[in-house]
C-alpha cells in the first residue's frame, strides 16, 4: 500500500511538472514519463524490491529536473502553477493556518456569491508554553476543487460588497482582517452593484477601514484583486502573480487578435514576461512589501511547512502593523524584527495585543494614506527645471497658507460667533411675541392702507447660459466638411441627415431631432464648458514615461507626445463657471486612450490635494478612459487604490468631488477614484462599465446588448445620479457647484 | 441666367413661380408625394416643355432633399416662401456657406438667427430705446429669480391701475405658442412655473422660461419694410392682423393699419408713424437686407409693444402690395418680386417719396376648419370650387376649380386666399361681404360629412376690423 501511494505521488508530480512547463517540457523528460508510465503498466508483476529501486532512481531523476524547472521559471509557468488545481486554495488556509473558523454568510454553493467566502477565525502563537490566540476576520476568494459553482475566484459584485460588508464588521468588533486574494479578475457584469462601482466602493471604505488590514496575493487579477486588495502591509507569494491584465488578455489586445481566435504562444509568454507579474518583480516596483517565500514549484495542498510558514508571516505581519501605530514601541518592534532572520516559525517573545486605541487608529490610516501616496512615485517623469519646482512650491505654499488663514482661523471663528448671535436672538424674538404681536399687526393694517410707490425696474441679470454666450463659439475641426451624417436613430425618430458643419457648429454634436450625442473632441470642453480664459493648466510638465520597461512602448509614448502636444493622459487645471473656481481633472482619449498609469495618477492625486487645500470644488471629466494602462502594469494597478485614497481624503475634507462621464469609460478607473463619487453624471449617448462586450462575452460566455453600458442603463441600475445633456453641461455643473457637496468650499 | 428653386408649396409657391416668371427668372418647382393634385404643381408640369422644372422630394423641411435637387438642377438661389425653413437660420448659413453656394431669398443669415430668438430680438430692441413688452430679458433658470420678476410684474401693473392684471410664462426656446400659460395671481405663480418649466424641458431640452406682462384689448399691426442689400430702406404701410382663431392664427389682415375714420382714444396717424420709424430704425441697426415685418402690439391707449419681428414674406403680403403704388408708373408693388430682384443683388430703383397709399386692401384667408369646434382643422374632398371674379379682387389658390381635390392631412387646410380692395373701409368692406357671399365652396369626408370652412366666422368679424373692446382683442 506505502508503494502504490509513494508511485501515485511521483506521478501527480510528474503531470504536474508537464502541466507547469507546457510546451517548454524538458526533452528527457518524456524519457522519465515513458519509465514511470512502464513502472505503472507492470506495477503488480514487478517484486518489491524492485520497485522501490526503480523508484528511487525515477525520484531522483525528477527531483533534477523540479530544480532544474524551479530555476528556469519563466512568468507565464508561475500563472500555470497559480491556476494548477493542485495548488492550495483559501479552504486550505482555514485548515491549516488558523485554529477555529466558521464561515460566515454561505455554505458550499448556498451563498450570495461563493467565489468569496468570508470567515471569523482564530489564530494562536506559543509563548513559552502558553498559548495566546487572536481574533480575525479572513476574507478571501475561493477558487474551490472542482466547484465549478466558485466561479473560479471570480467575485460578482454582490460577493465584493458581501467582503465590505463583514469587514466593516470587522471594524465595529476592532480585529484585524486577513485577506487572500487568489482571483482571475472580477466577474464583468454591471448588475447592481456593479462590478466597476462596487469595487469604487470597497476601495472608497477600505482606505478609512480602522483596523489592520493585511493582505496575501497569491493570483491577483488587476481589479478583481483590487476590490479587496487595499491594506497596511502587502505580502505576496513567491509563486504568486500579480497583474494588470491576463497574459492572454494582454496578448490579444497586443496582437489585435480577432475575437474567438487565440493568440499565438510566443505573444503570450512576451506578455507574460513583460508584464512584470512576479513576486520579485512586483517587489522591486514597490508595489507588494514582501514575499512569502514557497517551496520549489509553488505550495500545494499538502505542503504543511509552508502554512506553518504562513501563519508564522500573518502573525507577523499583523505585528507589525500594530506596533508601527504604537509611540512606545522600540523594544517590541526589534523583538519582531529579530524574528526575520529566524529561517522558519519559532516561538514568539512577546504577545503583541491587537486592539488599537482611537489615537492608535488615526495614525493606521495616516501611514496607509502615506504607503499609497508613496506608491508609483519613482515612475513619471517630472521635466521643470529644479529652480522652477522650487518657486512654484514656494508659491502654491503661500496660497495655501493664505487660504488656511482665511477659511480656517478667520472665517470658521466668524461663522461660530454668528451661530450664537442667531441662536440668541431667534429665542429672544419667541420670548417677545406675545408682547410684541398686537403692535404688528397694527403696523401691518396701516402699512397695507398705503402700499409702496416704488416702482423698481425689471431684473436683468444674465443668466446661465447653456452654453457660452451669443458671441463668438468654438468650432470643432470636425465642421470643416461640407457633407451629411445620419444620425443612429434615424429608423426609429426619423431623424433627418445632418449637415456636418451645423451639426459639429452651433448644434454642439447634438441630433436636434433624438438628441443622440456625437462625439466631440476634449478641446471642445475647454473652450465651451468654464468662463473664456479661465482655464490655467498645473503639472503638465509630469509626464508618462515607460516605468515597467514594457519592449517597444517608448516608442508610443513618445508618439502620443507629439501627437497631442501633451505628456500624459490627463490635464488638470483651475478654470472658473460663472466666476466659481474649481480644480478640473480630465482624461482624453488621444493619449493613449485615457489610459491611466503612474504619471496620471499621480497629477490626479496632486489635483485633489490642490483643491482640498484651496477648497476649491473638484470635476473629474472622462472624455473617455480605457482604464489603467496594461504596459505599465500592476504600478498602474496601484493608481487605483493611491487615487481612491486622494479623493477619499478630498471629500472628507468637506469638497464638492463632481465626476463626469462622456464618450467612453471602462474598468479601473471607473472601478475606483471615478466609481466612489457620491455625485457620477453621464453625458447623453455615453458607455460607462467594467469591461468591454468583447470580454464580457469571452468570461461569462453570455452576448450583450448593444446598448448595455449605456449611460441610460447605468442609471437605470442606479450606477450613476443622472444624464447631462452635452448643452446644458455648463449650466448643469454651475447648479451643481451651488447646491452640491460638503460645507468646506470657499465659496460656501 | 438665375434658376430659382421653389422650396414650397401650394398658392405661395404658385405666387413665386409667377414673379420668376415676370422677372424673366427660370425656376424649379418641388412637391411631395401628399402634394401630387395641388394646383403648384400642375402649373409647373404644364411649363416644363424645354427642361425638367419638377422634382419630387420627401418632405419640404429636409434641406439635404433640397440642395440635392438645387444641385441636380444647377439652381443658383432658393426661396424658402413661409414657413417651413423659411426661417431657420442653418439653412441659409448653408446655403451660402457650401462648396456650391446658393444665394438664399431672405435676409443673411446672421441676422436670421438674431431675429429667430425672441429674447435677442429683445436685447436689440431695449438697446435702441425701442419698447417691447415689459418682462424678463432672457431665460430664467432660477425660481426665485422668476418670483421676483413676477411679483414686480404684477406690482407694476396694479400702480398702472390695469384691471385684471397678469403674466404670461413662456418656454424661452421653441415657438408657435406652445406652452405659454397665463398666471392672474401671484399665488398661482410657482405652480404654473414649474409646469411650463417641465414642460419646456421635456419639449424643448431646456428649462429657461420667458416671464412677460400679458397685455389685453389690444391690435396687431405689423410694419412691412423692403431693404435692399445697399442699406435701402422704404416701408410699404401697415397692416392690422388683428383678427385670429383662437390658436392665434391669422384670418383677416387689412392694410392699412387703422382705421382713421373710427374713434380711437389716441391719434391713429401719429401711432401709426411712431411703430413705423421704430421699425426703420431698428433694421437700419441690424443693416437689414430683405423684406421683413415687424410686429407691433398697440393697447387701447395707444401705447405700441415691439412683438417679434418676421425675417420673411409673409402670407398677407398682398394687401401691402395692393395699397402701394408708384406714383409715377400707377402701379401698385409686387412684394414677392421685389423680394427676389433684391435677394439677386438688385438695387431698389425708387425711394419712399416715390411710392403713395391708396385706399384700403382686406384680406380673407378660407380655410376648411371648424371655427365653433376650436377651429379643428377639416380634411376630406373638395368636389366644387367657385369664387367669383371681380377687378377689385385678387385670390391666392392651389385648389384646382376643374377637378375634385383631396386636402392633405399633412398641411394646413387652407384653400384659398381673397384679397379685395375699396376706395374707402366702408366700401372694402362691403366688397369683401358680397365676396363671401357668391363664393361656393363644396366636398365631403370620408364620413359623408359636408365640408366646413370658416366663411361665416370671416363674414361676422368684418365689422371687428381696427376695432378694440371686442372678444378677438385677447
């Protein structure tokens, strides 16, 4: 029996090995394969004996070439060993690392979203002899063993808003949360909650969660692995990826491979490899803290060394966190330090408590809020002469400090003496009306025996137009032509053709008949949309350099530079609407494609620090986004969460954040700093979602609707607050600078 | 040669065809398929002998169907006759702004679009001193905002000491009055504000109101101006277009513009010339450059209102026409030529010394409606068709008088327009009455329904004409 489960053994590792490897396979492997297949045809006329040699020698050969495999491993073979059925999976992790658990909200196929499952659980260190045991919430994706219900990891977004749900939990119970992200990509289906917006949301509220928060990637699919993925200390296993997109997702927009065809072999291990998915690549970017080192060839279900390992790194990690919020921490932080050195699991000297204090809580989320700012900032380029960088900090400190003065001491100090006065007189003004009221009404009666003489002249004060005034406007380059265009909905409104130039002229792209929307180039917002002369552009100067050393992207980047005269793919300015000022952030689809990478994202992060500190209100303009930037990889990935955490900061700080979608605005983008406004406008005509149809179709299997991701629908699912008409965009915006957003703008 | 495309239908585009026709002009005619039994366009398949002169086109509003047929046909000027796009700016503009420009038969279009909105008609008009209705002066947006004016709307009557005052709220894009509601207390205001401001945004695409005085008992007397494209600028009288349906629709027009033998409580002359010179002096702002109306709005004390102005050739022309006349030729004016000779670069050739008004021109508009109905507009067939002829009377048709003719549903039922002249009002009058009376108009509906035309509503309000203080005063 020993040897019929030693053989079955050999053999699990042999396919294995041919599983990983691929078409790569060694070619004296299959000499190996053809022995261990004659062992098996003969494996009951051979004695004992004889066995157990030839498997002695069939062990060693293998174990050759698993070294020989571990160290040639090529990016494309460690997505293979992550999506190997035989390599553990989160019910693993319960099993192993912690001591109790029960899950919460599912059993088996019976759960909102199975691909997510959701556990309290124990996990206990030895001091001694003493056993000390923690209180956690484990959340994480579950791949499952042949569960075809587990969607493969793929959360929907009920499945991530069940994650928020328990984490906030987590949060009212004050325990630390562990979360294992093992997940091919989100589920793209815009059914409430939606993909792109709940994964906004979870983002929006892990950036304030109060409790430590620690992650562990194993398989993280861009924004699937977002969605529960923002944490106080990133751990990532040495046999883990961590992507923006999937190799073969990656490949087929390389390669604009046709839909329902495959992308050749080479493209994909190409992608692969320049992707930077790995663990080592992942850390040297800054984007994982640390790697949790696996045996050869990735953990699977049975490695028990390595959850021992694990648990050792959650204990850890967790420590870690902790005591980084504690003042008085020295001695215990080099008790935890010392521990690294340590080659595996020990004993721990101390038991750190994990409870945090109010004060300990505010300064989690200020070393979170720093981590994220901190992230991708090696990878723009800033091109100001240096004396330049000085003077325009010296002079935005000064407008900052003006404002604080201002805003913060005088007014705010002014605003609370006029409180009391109003309070005061307004119960002054009860206590007097029984005294007081015989006496009005007297002076009412005589008032209205002789009314006023005044004749005042009618009002007439301009008002918001919808768009610019009646002098002279913008024309679109698009008008130049002297031919028709018919409108979309011609069968079904019966709409006439329209002249081009009247149609990109004075009808601003707009069908007179349908009201279909055209598209308008971005330079038509700037001159149409604020006060003439009012936009003054910031930061265009940081601009988007290849920051993966992606093979053959400088030369499109440098294209796109000189294409639009721009160096990235947003443009953040002050402009004014009817003399309010505000901080606008635009991505436009000329550059490719609105996508956002390192150097996006952060003047996205610098745009809300400038409103939030001028108290200015902010708009978020998506002349289109085709999400994040693929050749910049998970550092672009990490805008999602770094960005979240600036308009997180901006709206807690009293703003107004208003987001606009036009055109086209998918996945990332969407699915974090655009998706979590309290106040999202679509503009008539637009597609807002996660993904495309094409990969809609290529992961649920299932055809779409041609106007699925419209901005009708999107309202319809409750995605977004309302549709704006490109006409009345101006006047729109103007009334919502008025009536919308926190107490803390200058104008208030 | 100029080739004229006629882009209308019925008796206006029979009108230019015959001006063309005088003024040595070619022309092309178009029709619709509703259109194939209208006089129009039996009259021009009759003269296209030589040359094709007829195109069928899907509709009269699409301006692709016509330059399509402008360019097939090498046309060199459209005229747009009244309605349709007679004034929409964007086809003028492209009109002359396309590969192949064609000249259009109407003011430029710049002045088009200022004309086409009431509220910069306004602006211009305040800006020479020249009264318009009181009343906001753009769009409101803002409800407060449109309270306040409101409020003092009403207080500005009360001090007049005007009798039952109100406003009117008005959706501040569209036309053809639809949407305008009348408030008579301030308590009434919002209410009626957010239902035109509703109604304006889902029939419009915006939710600006215009907020006006609605002024009562009053006549619609309206200039008619001729410039030419060298800052020329006569008048060709005044015209009273006081008598509507109650849609507002025009029925009788008489020129001129009051009746000086009746009792007014101001001085007719003196109002008369006042509306007039404000008229030349606005087009002479905006260097008007075509024919054009300014209609004038005159209380019963004689206080003149600026209404709108009408950048076009406007369907009552013909009464102007008959009561200007050259003095030294003895021959009354053709609006409609001129309208063309001038479009085509002409010169005017006479100056307002030349020209004189004599006696007094009624116009009848008969049409098949139900005038006690709301005035529902009739459809069947017209199986009889006879008015009389006479040499003080002019009539205006596309109903051919020799067959039965089915009114489209399409259009407006108009049948025919009647144009009578008399030395004096008394004499027009009675001219105009015994019209009405030996005219035979004859059909049915498909419900075997006799048809009705509105003769005895134009019959009754003869006595109306240049009057206040009756119901059609509003």
């Amino acid at each position: 029996m020993e040897a019929e489960k030693r053989f079955l053994n050999l053999e699990n590792r042999i396919l294995y090995l041919i599983d990983i490897k691929g078409d790569n396979i060694y070619p004296g492997f299959f000499e190996l394969k053809a022995k261990a297949d004659k062992l098996k045809k003969n494996f009951y006329q051979l004695s004992s004996g004889e066995i157990l040699s030839e498997m002695e020698s069939l062990e060693e050969m293998l174990a050759f070439y698993e070294i020989k495999a571990e160290r040639d491993l090529t990016p494309m073979e460690i997505a293979r060993i992550v999506r190997n059925p035989q390599r553990f999976t989160l019910r693993d992790i319960l099993d192993n690392v912690y001591d109790d658990y029960s899950e919460l909200g599912g059993a088996g196929d019976c759960n909102i979203d199975p691909a997510i499952v959701v556990a309290r659980a124990d996990i206990s260190r030895k001091i001694g002899n003493r056993i000390y045991s923690h209180q956690v919430m484990v959340i994480g994706h579950e791949k499952g063993k042949g569960e075809e219900f587990r969607n493969g990891g793929s959360a929907k977004p009920w499945g991530n808003e069940k994650a928020l749900r328990y984490m906030k939990v987590a949060e009212t119970e004050g325990i630390p949360i562990h979360i294992y992200i093992s997940t091919p990509g989100a589920y793209p289906i815009e059914d409430y909650p939606g993909s792109a917006q709940q994964i906004a949301r979870n983002l929006y509220e892990m950036t304030k969660l109060k409790v430590p928060i620690i992650s562990v990637i194993s398989e993280g699919g861009s924004g699937g692995a977002e969605a529960i993925g923002l944490s106080d200390m990133r751990l990532m296993l040495s046999h883990g990826y961590y992507s923006v997109i999937s190799p073969e997702g990656a490949a087929a927009i390389e390669g604009k491979i046709p839909e329902g065809k495959k992308a050749p072999k080479e493209l994909i291990d190409f992608c692969a490899e320049q992707l930077k998915i790995t663990a080592q690549d992942s850390l040297s970017l800054g984007v994982v803290d640390r790697i949790i080192p696996e045996p050869p060839l990735g953990a699977r279900k049975e490695d028990d060394g390595f959850f021992r390992r694990l648990r050792y790194e959650m204990l850890r990690a967790t420590d870690e966190v902790v005591l980084s919020t504690k003042t008085f921490r020295t001695l215990r932080a080099y008790s935890v330090k010392r521990r690294r050195k340590m080659p595996i699991e020990g004993e721990f000297d101390v038991d750190i408590r994990w409870e945090l204090s109010h004060k300990e809580r505010m300064r989690l989320l200020r070393l979170r809020s720093k981590k994220y700012r901190s992230m991708g900032t090696r990878f723009f380029v800033d091109l100001r002469h240096p004396f330049k960088k000085f003077m325009d900090k010296a002079s935005s400190g000064l407008r900052y400090f003006y404002t604080e003065v201002y805003f913060d001491l005088l007014k705010k100090h002014k605003r609370s003496v006029e409180k009391v006065i109003e309070e005061v007189s307004q119960e002054g003004t009860i206590a007097l009306a029984p005294i007081k009221n015989p006496f009005k009404s007297i002076y009412t009666f005589i008032k209205d025996r002789f009314p006023r003489r005044v004749l005042r002249p009618i009002d007439h004060r301009l008002p918001v137009n919808a768009v610019a005034d009646f002098g002279e406007i913008y024309v679109s380059p698009l008008a130049n032509e002297d031919r028709v265009i018919t409108c979309p909905n011609s069968h079904t409104h019966g709409c006439l053709d329209l002249w081009v130039p009247d149609l990109y002229g004075d009808l601003h792209g707009v069908c007179p008949n349908c009201g279909h929307h055209f598209p308008l180039e971005y330079q038509w917002y700037l001159k149409t949309l604020f006060d003439k002369g009012s936009v003054r552009e910031f930061n265009s100067h940081i601009g988007s350099t290849n920051s993966i050393g992606y093979k053959g992207f400088d030369r499109k980047i440098q294209g796109d530079q000189k294409k639009t005269k721009r160096k990235s793919a947003i443009i953040t300015f002050l402009a004014r609407i009817n003399g309010i000022e505000l901080v606008v952030a635009m991505l436009y689809s000329n550059f490719r494609n609105g996508t956002v990478g390192a150097a996006e994202g952060e003047k996205f992060v610098l745009a809300c620090d400038h409103a939030r500190a001028l108290k200015l209100p902010l708009l978020a303009y998506v002349h289109a986004t085709g999400g994040i930037r693929i050749h910049e990889g998970t550092v672009g990935v990490v805008q999602m969460p770094k960005c979240t955490m600036a308009v997180r900061e901006y709206i807690d700080a009293g703003g107004l954040y208003i987001v606009v979608y036009d055109n086209n605005s998918y996945a990332g983008p969407v699915a974090s700093f655009l998706g979590c406004s309290p106040y999202q406008f679509a503009i008539k005509s637009s597609n807002i979602g996660f993904a495309g149809p094409r990969v809609i179709r290529e992961t649920t299997g299932e055809d779409i609707p041609p106007d699925y991701h419209r901005a009708d629908n999107a309202l319809k699912r409750g995605h977004i607050q309302g549709i704006w008409d490109r006409r009345t965009f101006r006047k729109n915006l103007y009334m919502a600078l008025l009536t919308m957003g926190g107490k803390n703008l200058y104008y208030r | 040669m100029e080739r004229v495309l006629i882009a209308n239908r019925g008796e206006i585009a029979i009108r230019i065809m015959k001006a063309c026709q005088d003024l040595g002009l070619d022309y092309v005619m178009i029709y619709t398929k509703e259109d194939q039994n209208s006089l129009h366009v039996k009259l021009a398949e009759q003269n296209q002998k030589d040359r094709k002169r007829l195109f069928r086109v899907s509709s009269y509003r699409d301006p692709n169907d016509l330059f399509e047929v402008a360019d097939i046909t090498s046309s060199t000027a459209i005229h747009p006759g009244y309605g349709f796009i007679a004034e929409d700016y964007r086809v003028a503009r492209r009109a002359v702004t396309r590969e192949r420009p064609i000249k259009f038969i109407g003011p430029r279009w710049q002045v088009l679009k200022d004309f086409g909105n009431k509220i910069n008609t306004k602006k211009i008009a305040s800006a020479l001193g020249i009264p318009s209705i009181p009343g906001s002066e753009g769009p409101i947006y803002n409800e407060m905002e449109a309270e306040d004016i409101a409020v003092r709307l009403f207080e500005m009557q009360q001090e007049q000491g005007i009798p039952n005052p109100s406003i009117l709220i008005k959706p501040s894009t569209g036309g053809g009055g639809m949407g305008i509601e009348e408030v008579v207390h301030i308590d009434q205001f919002r209410r009626i504000y957010r239902q035109v401001r509703n109604y304006s945004k889902r029939q419009f695409g915006d939710e600006g109101v215009l907020i006006e005085q609605y002024i009562k008992n009053v006549n619609h007397i309206e200039v008619q101006l001729v410039c030419s494209q060298h800052k020329e600028i006569v008048h060709c009288g005044t015209r009273n277009c006081t008598i509507q349906t109650g849609r507002r629709q025009k029925r009788i027009e008489v020129a001129p513009g009051l009746d000086f033998s009746q009792a007014y409580k101001f001085d007719p002359q003196r109002i008369l010339e006042t509306i007039i010179s404000y008229s030349i002096r606005m087009a002479r702002y905006v260097d008007y450059d075509s024919l054009g109306t300014w209609e004038w709005l005159v209380t019963k004390e004689g206080t003149p209102y600026l209404l709108e102005v009408n950048p076009r050739i406007q369907v009552e022309n013909a009464v102007s026409s008959r009561i200007t006349t050259f003095k030294n030729r003895a021959s009354s004016i053709n609006l409609i030529r001129e309208q063309i000779r001038l479009a085509l670069g002409d010169k005017l050739g006479y100056k307002q010394n030349d020209l004189s008004f004599k006696g007094v021109s009624i116009e009848f508009r008969i049409v098949a409606e139900d005038t006690k109905r709301g005035f529902i507009p009739w459809s069947g067939c017209i199986s009889n068709f006879q008015l009389p002829t006479y040499s003080w009377l002019d009539v205006y048709t596309h109903v051919p008088n020799t067959e039965p003719y089915v009114i489209p549903s399409e259009y407006d039922p108009n049948l025919a327009l009647a144009v009578v002249w008399g030395e004096t009002f008394k004499e027009a009058k009675e001219r105009g009455l015994k019209f009405l009376s030996e005219a035979i108009i004859e059909g049915e509906n498909g419900y075997g329904d006799p048809v009705t035309t509105n003769i005895e509503f134009l019959k009754n309000n003869i006595d109306n004409l240049c009057r206040y203080n009756y119901s059609g005063c509003h």
